[in-house]
C-alpha cells in the first residue's frame, strides 16, 4: 500500500502550545477558587453580624422592659449568652447624660476568640422614672 500526501500538513498541537492552554487553564481556575472562598468567608461574617444584631436586640429589650419594671440595674455588666448562642458575649454600659432622667444604654454584642473581637453595638436611651 502506498501512501501519497503531505505529513506535514497534517499538524497536531505542539507540546508548547498544549502547555501554555494547560497554564491559562490553571491560573482561571486558581481565580476561581480563590473567589469562592473569600464568597464563603464573606457569608460566614454576614451571619455572625446578623446573629449578633438579633441577640443584642433581645438583650436591649430585656433592658426596657427591666426599665419599665423599674429593676432598671444601671452599673455595667458582660456575660455570654447561654447555649446555642455560647460564642456571643454581652456588654451593656449605661451612661448618663445631661437629663437626669435619662440613662444612655449600649448594648454590645461581640464573637470571636482574637482581639479584636467583631461585634455589633446597639444604644438606646431609657427613661428613669
């Protein structure tokens, strides 16, 4: 049998060219990744905020109601929170202000086991009666 033609008209990829796509492949797939996970670490930060803004509003409410009770207690005071909220921790600080009356209340809510801690300050003002 007699083959007839051109062989060098019949060209694959060189080994240069299949490492250069290999390398452009490689560096999108690394971006990526990497935008993945900082989406992932993103979110986890934006459920701790959001978790921490409802615990310290529970935490203020249970203050006006305190307040309106009149067991208003108006030195500082930190604890955390009971299971399943363990990793919150509380502050609240009561500051007065130029009306007798009216104690400026600050509630922060903080997580985390690295200083700084993250957190989440809410205040209010409550009225003495």
């Amino acid at each position: 049998m007699k083959v007839t033609g051109n062989f060098k008209s019949q060209r694959g990829f060189t080994l240069l060219e299949v490492m250069i796509a290999l390398a452009i492949i490689s560096v999108a797939l690394v971006t990526l990744l990497s935008l993945g996970t900082s989406s992932i670490r993103v979110h986890g930060r934006l459920q701790h905020t959001t978790q921490a803004t409802l615990l310290a509003q529970q935490k203020m409410a249970e203050v006006e109601v305190g307040a309106e009770q009149g067991t208003l207690q108006p030195n500082d005071d930190e604890d955390f929170f009971a299971t399943p909220f363990a990793d919150y921790r509380w502050h609240i600080a009561y500051t007065d202000t130029p009306l007798a009356t009216v104690k400026m209340v600050t509630v922060t809510v903080s997580w985390g086991t690295h200083e700084p801690h993250e957190g989440v300050d809410l205040t209010s003002f409550i009225l003495q009666e």
